[in-house]
C-alpha cells in the first residue's frame, strides 16, 4: 500500500510539473500582461468566453501533457515493477549490476519528480513575476488619501447645451500597429484611418507622433480599463471579488461618469458583440447610470441575428456597427441626450477574428483583423457625419488596453506600448499641451467629460486628471513607474471605501 501510495504521488508531482511548465510556455508565448491579469482571469467565471480560446488551450496543453503521463507510467512500470523486473531477468537476461541500476532508479524515481516540480515552480515564479505582484500587494499604499478627488467633493457642472457622446472602445487597439514613420514600430500603417482621425483631431500622445495612453496595473484588461475610464480608479478589488457578476452590487458608493450622466437626464447603453454579464460589465453599467444593456443576447431576443448565431466571442464587429447605426438612429429621435458606449472585440486575442470583410492584402492574420477594425471605424466616422445628430454629439475613440498576445507587437514590452485615443467634435480646445504627456486610462473619466463640455473643479476626478487642462497627471507628477506600483499596492481606504 506504501509503495502504491508513494508511486501516485510521484506521478502526480510530474504530471502537476508537466502541467505547469507547459502552461507557462503557452501563457507567456500567446499572452503580454501581468500576473494581476492572469489573476483575474482565472477568477473570473469563463462563462461568455470565446474567440476560440478553448480549442488553442486544449491544443496547446493536452498532448504534451497526456505524452507526459504516458511517459511516466512506462517509466514506473519498467522501473518499480517486481513483475517486470522478473520478466526483464528471465527473458532479457539481465545481470544483477542492471537489475540493481533498474530497482535504484526506480527508488530515485519520486525524487526525481519532486525535484522536477520544484524547478518548474520556480521557473513559473520567475517567468510570471510572481514575486514583484505579492511584492506590490502586500505592501500598502495611501496613494488614495493623498490623491483620490471624490466626484461628489467638487463641482461638476454641465454645459448649457448637453452634447450626446458616443465612447467607441475599441479592443486591444494600441498605437504600435501604425508605421515607424507614423509612430508605430510597424513596415507599414495597419491603421491609416484611425492615424488620420489621431492627427486631425485632439489626440493625446506620449510623443510628438501617433502615441497614446500608458497602461498600468490593474486597468490593463478590459473590465479594469472601462472600469477605470469611467471611475478614475484601478481595479484594485480583492482577488474573490474580481467575479463581479457573482455579486448584486458593484461598488455601490464610487461616482462614476455613468451616475454623473444619470444625474444630468442622459439615456445610456452599452453595446457588446459577446455576452454583457462577462467580467462584471452589465452589472457594473446598469449600477452605475442604468444603462441598457445591448449584447448578444439582446440582440437575439430583438431578432437582429438569429437565435443561434454565435461567431468568435458572440457576433462580431461588422454586426456591431450594423447594430450602433440603428441604436444611434433610434437614441437620436428620442428627446434626452444619449450616452453610447460601445465595444469591439474582432482585434481579441488569440490573433483576433477575421470577418467575410477583412481583406487578405497581408500575410500576416492579425494585420488583417487590425486593418479591417481601421476600415469599419472609418466607415462608421463618415456615417456619424452625415447624420442630423453629428453636430450636437461628442465622438471619442480609444483602446482598451495593449495587446494581450504577441502577435505584431515587435517584443515590446505590454507597458511599453500606448493605447490609442482621439477625441471628435469636443467641446473644448486643449489649455495645455497634446504632445509628450503622460496620462493612463483614469484620466479619461474627467477627460471625457471635459471633452463634452463639462466644467471640473480643480480638473481632476478619481485619480485622474483632466488632459484638455494645463494640470498635470498624476503619472506627470510622481512619475509612472512610481504609480504603476502604487495601483497594484492594497489599501484599506480602497476596501473600505469602494470595494463594499
């Protein structure tokens, strides 16, 4: 019983090392993003979860890890088996010195698999910077009594004539896919609609070409980007309440742009092309400003796709635009301003998802996803201009965040890349400069508003500040690195404050 008990757990350590080390080299190959992320993904119900993720897991993971069991049941049985081994003497012939190697080996074996696991724990503490994350979260900031400006302590008033404003949130749309000449790190431009629209309109960049937003922790996937462009706060909630959608509250006492917009007799909605409830979103919206709630499953009940229709995460983005021309269309004849966010998800990784009208000019996949995304948002541009709405309506056009793969990334580093934005018909001009900022995704929240018209005491909200102001941003002041590791830092005025 002794000799079976520690021959199970033998082969559990090495199946359990095989397992972990061929998930490290297929997480960190396909994804660019913190061990926070991957966190909260795994925390996250998978429910809604498409874009063909589970085929690549499964590919990617199951074979080497079934050969791995194979291997290991064939060495125990040929190296601890007293039935083999007496098979081996009689038929093989075999001397007492390998009888004795085979029995050693086969003694050495749970050793052997327990150093194996060991190894492959601390490549995997190495690999995922586990250590710099538990560094960062056990450690306590008070960067939000120092910093955090509450919406409801300072004035926010509304413009006289309240714009409608469209928030285009565009999936991992960052400004590396544009040319060098351009400011990408790319032969040539994935993206020339989008650079156009950078360039003729207020676009707010690192540098003096195509730029962008930085990312930081725990804003750095979609929920926490939108999260954080609304609220001016990191997603910094303990990791058992990162499923959101579990719960019936979504930190009920934070303001959001939404509440703001709720307060000033705006109508709201959220268009998605996958399933609303995914990471907390339909919840978080419909908390905080009763947004309707337009996702794949709204659009079967309304009968705008079949009921059966499911492609990548949901319906993909040419549905999308079909769907906002006739949501715009409808908010428009109503009589209170409007409010739509909506989000791609065509440029998702793995790779991202290409539709009957992405083209083939490139051999590479993802550029075409890129460019086909740069094609549809130029095509939905020139459509909002011509409509009767367009001069009262505020457009704003951003990433989420860095491209969680790799592909047309060049080996950049996730944070050494920008996350795309340009603001169309804003209300205001920029006091300050456009060029050489250093701004992250909570400076949209009183960035979007001021875009609208909106007048901010002090410009900031959350722990953002307002870009078409001359303040600086909080990553302007105490340095990006420095902020980048305060948001992923626990703190109890968080907890406290917002997290209940």
């Amino acid at each position: 019983m002794k000799k079976r008990v520690i021959g199970f757990c033998s082969g559990l350590c090495f199946i359990l090392a095989v397992l972990l080390f061929v998930l490290t080299g297929w997480y960190t190959e396909r994804f660019d993003t913190s061990f926070a992320g991957l966190l909260f993904t795994l925390m996250t119900p998978m429910k809604g979860v498409g874009g063909g993720f589970w085929s690549d897991f499964l590919n990617g993971i199951l074979p080497p890890v079934l050969i791995a069991a194979a291997v290991y049941l064939l060495l125990h049985i040929l190296l601890r088996s007293e039935r083999i081994g007496q098979w081996m003497q009689k038929h093989l012939h075999l001397s007492e010195k390998a009888e004795k190697i085979r029995q050693t080996a086969g003694k050495v074996l749970p050793a052997v698999s327990l150093v194996f696991l060991i190894v492959v724990c601390v490549n995997v503490y190495n690999r995922l910077h586990v250590g710099e994350y538990l560094r960062n979260v056990h450690a306590q900031t008070t960067l939000y009594e120092d910093h955090y400006t509450a919406p409801d302590a300072v004035a926010v008033k509304a413009p006289e004539q309240k714009p409608n404003v469209i928030w285009l949130v565009l999936e991992s749309m960052e400004t590396t896919y544009a040319s060098r000449e351009d400011g990408g790190i790319q032969a040539q431009n994935y993206m020339p609609r989008l650079t156009a629209l950078a360039k003729e309109n207020i676009s707010f960049s690192d540098t003096d070409k195509l730029g962008g937003i930085y990312s930081t922790n725990n804003t750095n996937w979609t929920m926490a980007a939108l999260f954080a462009g609304t609220s001016g706060l990191p997603f910094a909630f303990p990791v058992d309440q990162n499923s959101m959608n579990k719960y019936t509250k979504f930190a009920p006492e934070i303001i959001s742009m939404g509440d703001i917009l709720k307060r000033d007799g705006y109508r709201q909605v959220f268009l998605c092309g996958s399933d609303g409830e995914y990471g907390g979103r339909a919840l978080y919206f419909r908390e905080h400003g009763d947004y309707e709630i337009h996702d794949l499953f709204e659009a079967r009940r309304r009968g705008e796709i079949p009921e059966d229709y499911y492609v990548w995460w949901g319906f993909e983005d040419r549905v999308l635009f079909r769907l906002a021309r006739e949501e715009l269309t409808r908010l428009a004849a109503g009589n209170e301003p409007f409010n739509l966010t909506m989000l791609t998800v065509d440029a998702h990784h793995l790779g991202g998802y290409t539709c009957e009208e992405c083209g083939t000019e490139y051999t590479d996949r993802t550029a075409n996803v890129i460019a086909c995304t740069d094609r549809q948002v130029g095509e939905f541009v020139d459509w909002c201009r011509e409509q009767p709405f367009w001069e009262n309506t505020v457009l704003i056009i951003t990433g989420d965040h860095p491209r969680m793969d790799t592909c047309l990334t060049g080996g950049m580093e996730f944070q050494e890349r920008r996350i795309y934005n340009s603001f169309l018909n804003a209300r205001k001009t920029p006091v300050g400069k456009t060029t050489f900022r250093t701004a992250v995704m909570m400076d949209l929240y009183p960035t979007m508003l001021s875009a609208m018209g909106y007048e901010i005491e002090g410009d900031r909200l959350g722990l953002g500040t307002d870009l078409f102001s001359a303040r600086e941003t909080l990553a302007e002041e105490m340095g990006y690195e420095r902020l980048n590791e305060e948001v992923q830092k626990y703190s109890q005025y968080f907890i406290d404050h917002f997290a209940r």
